[in-house]
C-alpha cells in the first residue's frame, strides 16, 4: 500500500469551512467494531456480540467531509484490515485519528496505521499504575504502555493519551499530565458519563467541586 503524504494545514481550513456552510458536523467518531479485549468495569461492550461490521465506511464519512475524524470500538485494533479502513477514509477527512486501549499496540501496527494515513494514535490510561489494569481487566497493560508508547514518541509518532477523569481517579490526573510530558506525549482530558451502562460507582462526587476547579487551572498552567 503506498504511503500517505500528509496534506497542508490550508487544506483543514477548507474542510472547516465546508462543514460551516453546508452545516456538518466538525467532528466525527466511528466505532469500527463492538469487540473488545478488556473487560472495563464502566463498559460493558466485551459483553456483546455487537452487530456486523462494515468492510467499508467511505460513503457515511464522505457525506460528512469533517475536519476531524475518530475510530473507536470496541477495541479497533481487532481489526487486522484497520489500516485498509483508514486508507479509504483518508481523502475524506483533514485529520484521521484512532483511540485503543493499548493491548495490541506495537512500533510495526502503529506503522501499519500511520502509513494508511493515521494523524494521530490516543490510548486510554487513566492510572500511572496496576490500577489501570485492575480497571481495565487486562493484567499488566500498564506495563505494556509505559514501555510501548514512550518508544513510539521517541521515534517520531505523534502518540497520546486519552484519560477519563473519575471519582476514582481523581489523584492521578496530574500525576499522568506530569508523566505525559516526561514520555514526550500529549494528553486529553474528558469526564467521566455514566450513561454508557449506567454505573455511578466513578461520577465525581459534588463534595470534589472546588477541588476539581482547582485541578483544572493546574493543568492550564502545565498546558
């Protein structure tokens, strides 16, 4: 498969305002399976069989043209044809991005996925310890990703992590801000929903308000 040639930032700008005047989403997310390999306690898609997969997602993404582009599951990186699946979503999005928990990331898949055409490869850490893998289900993940992705930062991919912040969590947030940057990687941030299979047991508790307030201005300042 020939290597994908990073296009210019102007084109970004034209797909931005494409979306604006014909009032498309800026953003999409596509779950390219329902199959997952962990068992995380806040998710409970590892339970289902999921319904078929698509070959082929290039019509949905075409009519959106968006200027940004997520894959999720599940755990995408099941799909052994998942760099297939980038290629032919490429020309339709300015930035292609995929999310994975880590399990069977290596430098010869992230490769496989970049060469497709992949800008930018977020995995899911939420603790800077075996805490993650008692979350996840997946014994001795974090190993794994304290060794795999700061080999992938230090030879030029853009890598970074994509943390839920939790009750449970709550202490470890700048603590992974901090180490992100150490392992030359970024790192994002979202809140944790419980929406997904209704279990409370990780939304921020209100008594945590104020501190939550003060944990984000520490991050703008770290930003």
């Amino acid at each position: 498969m020939k290597k994908y040639k990073r296009p210019p930032a102007w084109r970004g700008a034209l797909f931005y305002t494409r979306c604006l005047v014909r009032r498309r989403p800026i953003w999409v997310n596509i779950e390219v399976t329902k199959r997952c390999n962990a068992k995380c306690n806040f998710c409970n898609y590892w339970e289902e069989k999921g319904p078929p997969e698509l070959e082929d997602y290039t019509a949905i993404v075409k009519d959106f043209k968006p200027v940004a582009l997520s894959l999720s599951g599940g755990e995408p990186l099941i799909r052994r044809n998942l760099h297939e699946i980038i290629a032919k979503l490429r020309p339709y999005a300015h930035y292609v991005a995929l999310v994975t928990n880590g399990t069977l990331l290596n430098e010869e898949r992230a490769k496989e996925l970049f060469d497709a055409g992949l800008n930018q490869l977020s995995i899911s850490l939420d603790f800077l310890s075996e805490k993650h893998d008692e979350m996840r289900g997946v014994p001795g993940l974090f190993k794994k990703i304290s060794t795999v992705v700061p080999d992938l930062a230090a030879k030029g991919y853009n890598v970074c992590f994509n943390t839920v912040i939790m009750d449970t969590n709550f202490d470890q947030i700048i603590p992974l801000a901090k180490q992100a940057a150490k392992w030359g990687v970024g790192i994002s941030f979202s809140t944790y929903c419980h929406l997904k299979n209704d279990n409370k047991d990780h939304v921020m508790d209100h008594t945590h308000y104020e501190q939550l307030l003060s944990m984000i201005d520490e991050l703008k300042k770290l930003k």
